[in-house]
C-alpha cells in the first residue's frame, strides 16, 4: 500500500440503507479499513429514509395484491436514488441486492471494481417496488440462494470483496492471483511452522525449496480440491482447458 493519499479515489462505492449507522462496520478494519483512510477507495452512505417527506420519515406500504410484509415506495426509494446521484454523481454499475439476482461471483466483483464506481440499494422488509428497480436501472444481485433480513450484510461482502482488489489494496500485486475462483479452481492449502504440530506434517515438497515441483503440487492440490467440493466449478475449468488446448499435431 502507498503512503501517499491520491487526489481521487481508484474506487467508489455509494450505499442505500435503511440502516446507515450500519456502515463502515468492518470494512473500517484491517486491509479495507486503512485503504479508506489512505483515500483508495471512498464510501459514501445515505439513508434511504432522506427521500420521505412526511414527519415519521415512512418509507414502505402494503403490497397491491396483498400478502404478507411491507414493500418499500417507489416513490421514496427513487427520491433517495437521486438525491444520491445529485451528491456523488452517477455511479457505473447500479446494484439492488436480492435473493433473485445475479449471484456474486469472482467474475462480477472484477466487473464492478473495473467499473471504478458503484451503487448498492440495500432492500428491507419484503423488497422494493419492481417499477423503481427498472426506472432507475438496478442489477439484482445476489450473494446465494437463502435469504437474509436486508441488503446490508451483502452490501458489505460485496464491497470487501471488491475493495480488496483495488490497486494498493493488498500488501503484493500478485496476491489475488491464485486465489479460490481467480482461475477457476479452488486455492490449494496453506501451512506454515511449526513443519510436524501434534504429529502431522507439512508435505515433503513445500519444504524442499524446488519451486517448480512446489508450482505442480498446488496446481494438483487445487484441481483435487474442486473436483472433490465444487463439481460445477470442474466441469467448467475442465471444459474450457479442452477448449484452449492446442489441437494434436497430425
């Protein structure tokens, strides 16, 4: 990480909530945290309740149709999603967390940081009215297929795993490179000292200090791995390294 504070930020992020005093929470720690105060990355919060005009600040009614839960107001969510943008401009990639959307992967998060700015309306009681989500252009997306109380929790996953590959971020360049999913494998283990701890042994190799045999022991270790755990992830890396192998010489 530089020392230097940049005149602008390598990225932003703009969060919707209902809840602001949510945030920084604990991207204000550790890597992501001091990258903030070091003016990498910036964040800015706004309550969502700052878009409602009468005196109790209500931003949600009952569902046409009826049902359970409360829906938040287009009307409401719209004015917050504006007076956002009159503050901090209009960010790249415009984000409404949902169960239904897009699921996170390593893959959108390289997105989104490319992107250099985003905005995330975190969603509370059954979601927000679908007319605002399409009149202000929202993605969906979603961290997995469950379902938690709001966006906030999410916002924060996707914003420190979007926040950690910022330039500067993390300590080496080449950190994030051979990490879960970055070649659509799973990271091999790690060990460190003692070599032997309550009888088990770091394997033989990574100890050895050949570096190319060190190389093909993670490789090997990462393809057993994803095999085992993450069939789905196999088959697309073994079907795009078919893909990209030369084909035989005749």
């Amino acid at each position: 990480m530089t020392d230097a504070t940049p005149s602008l930020p390598l990225w932003r992020a703009d969060v919707l909530t209902l809840f602001p005093g949510l945030f920084p929470g604990p991207l204000g720690e550790s890597l992501s945290g001091k990258a903030l105060k070091a003016g990498l990355w910036a964040l800015n919060v706004l309550d969502i309740r700052e878009g409602a005009t009468d005196k109790h600040h209500t931003v949600d009614d009952t569902p046409y149709g009826g049902g359970p839960g409360m829906v938040m107001r287009p009307d409401i969510a719209a004015a917050a999603l504006r007076l956002g943008t009159e503050r901090w401009g209009r960010a790249a990639r415009r984000i409404y967390l949902s169960p239904r959307g897009r699921v996170l992967d390593q893959v959108l998060v390289e997105e989104l940081v490319s992107a250099r700015s985003v905005l995330m309306v975190c969603g509370r009681y059954e979601g927000v009215d679908q007319r605002v989500l399409e009149a202000e252009e929202l993605e969906d997306v979603s961290l997995g297929d469950f379902v938690l109380a709001g966006g906030e929790v999410a916002a924060m996953a996707l914003l420190e795993a979007c926040v950690r590959l910022v330039p500067g971020v993390m300590g080496k360049a080449e950190s994030g490179v051979s990490e879960s999913f970055s070649t659509g494998l799973l990271e091999y283990p790690h060990y460190t000292r003692p070599a032997v701890w309550e009888g088990r042994a770091v394997p033989e190799v990574l100890i050895s200090g050949h570096h190319a045999n060190v190389e093909a022991w993670r490789h090997k270790a990462s393809e057993d791995l994803t095999r085992e755990r993450r069939p789905d992830l196999w088959t697309a890396y073994a079907t795009r390294q078919k893909a990209e192998s030369p084909p035989p010489r005749k």
